[in-house]
C-alpha cells in the first residue's frame, strides 16, 4: 500500500500525462515561447525543437521508469512554503546576476532570441504559463519522475545532481544553466524533506515571476556582473544548495524504504 502522502502513479497513466502536459505547448501557438522551456534547444537547426523535447521526456521518464510522484498539497508547515519562496528568490537573484555575466562574456544568441520572442508574447499568456504551466509541467517532469524514480535507487545528491543537469540541458541556452541549477537542486531538496513536489512547485513559480518581473528592474553594479564575482556567488549558492539536500535526506528516509513507493 502506498502512503497517503505520496502517489505513484502508473506508468502508463501519469507517465503519459506528463509527457502530455510537458508537450502540450508545442500544439498551442505562442504558448511555448512564453514557457521558455520549450522554445529552445541546444542543437539550433540540427533537431527541431519538438524533437528535442520528445527526446527529453522520453529520457527522463525512462530513467524515472515511467512513474511520476506527486504527493498531497496539504499538510506541509508555513516553514515550508516559506522556504520555497525564499529559494525561489535567492535562485532568481543568483541567476539573473549571473546571466548578466555571461551576457557580457560572451554571445548567447539561443537566449537572445527567446528573449525577443518573450516580449512579444501577450502579458496574461506570460503570466500564466510562469505561475502555473511552467511550474507544474517542470517540476511533474523533473522532479516528480526524474528525481523521485532515480532516488529509488540512489543517494539523494547523486539523484539531484542529475535532475539538475538535465532541467539545465532542457533549457537549451548558457545563460539559463546558473538559474536551473541552482533551482533543481534546491526543488529536491523540498521534495526530499516534504515528500511532495507541491513546495517545489511554489519555488519554481517563485523563481519565474521573480525573474521575469523583479530582477529586470534591479539595477546590479558593475564589480557584482564581472566574471570572477558572479561565478564565485554561483559556487557559493550552488554549494549551499548541495548542503541543503544531503541534510533533508540525511533526516529521511528513501521513498522506497520508509514503504512509500512500491517498486
């Protein structure tokens, strides 16, 4: 039996309603530039962008081995979602930083397009594929799959360190990898201590919002955008984020051991 406070579903269910929702954009005409995710891929005209997503979810959800965890939305401490806000800022922050950075080091011309076409994009469409689309298909995928399946079977930092690689590789542009990172990581880190995706989707809509319309307005001085600066705060976040998720897991318990998630 499985716990109340997780759900594995069955793979040929959520694991196709995943893939579905992640998918789904490209079937809705301006709905994956607004999303990012999906309006982008690392091999430019070499594979179509649609090919490249198809490519993605099949991996992850192979090496998820096809289930997806969700786990209750109710439940959790104020402690927790306060916690998802708060990583979902500092995530945003250290990323817009260095963002900034890399635009000034080099030509990122994946993420200056999509920046084009974002603006484009109607207001309400942005809004709501960043608290909502994005969020939930993101983190249904990477997290709720991805992490959770290869957690079964690995360490927890191990599990997040790949999690991470692949949300960053599906962003497709340099200038997203800090964000992503360092957002993935702290995501399995909330879904290893509260056993839910749910916080970590309040973090990644956190994270979106704040850098789609807060970090825009910041003025940052020069020294904080300079390389060394930027890549040693990444480090020192990063590192942190490390920290976090071995502590959440060093005080739980593997889904499959505690008789969470039936293999």
């Amino acid at each position: 039996m499985l716990a109340r406070s997780w759900a594995c579903a069955h793979p040929t269910a959520f694991g196709a309603g995943a893939a579905a929702l992640y998918l789904a954009p490209h079937l809705v005409p301006g709905l994956d530039v607004a999303l990012g995710l999906l309006s982008l891929t690392p091999l430019g005209p070499v594979l179509p962008t649609l090919a490249w997503d198809v490519l993605i979810v099949v991996t992850v959800l192979a090496l998820g081995r096809g289930t997806v965890t969700v786990g209750s939305v109710r439940g959790h401490s104020w402690c927790a979602w306060a916690a998802a806000a708060c990583c979902g800022v500092v995530a945003a922050v250290v990323g817009g930083i260095c963002g900034t950075a890399i635009a000034l080091t080099l030509t990122d011309a994946a993420f200056a397009s999509y920046q084009g076409a974002l603006a484009s994009s109607p207001a309400w469409l942005t809004v709501l594929t960043t608290i909502a689309v994005a969020p939930v298909t993101e983190e249904l995928v990477f997290r709720g799959s991805l992490y959770c399946g290869l957690r079964r079977r690995w360490p927890a930092l191990a599990s997040g360190l790949v999690s991470a690689a692949a949300f960053a590789l599906a962003h497709g542009t340099m200038t997203h990898v800090p964000v992503t990172i360092v957002l993935a990581l702290a995501s399995s880190a909330l879904v290893e201590r509260s056993r839910s995706i749910w916080p970590s989707v309040a973090l990644h809509a956190t994270a979106n919002l704040t850098t789609t319309f807060v970090v825009p307005m910041i003025s940052v001085p020069a020294w904080l955008v300079s390389a060394p600066v930027a890549i040693g705060l990444w480090l020192a976040v990063t590192l942190g984020m490390v920290a976090l998720l071995v502590v959440c897991s060093s005080r739980t318990e593997r889904p499959h051991e505690a008789g969470i998630i039936e293999d």
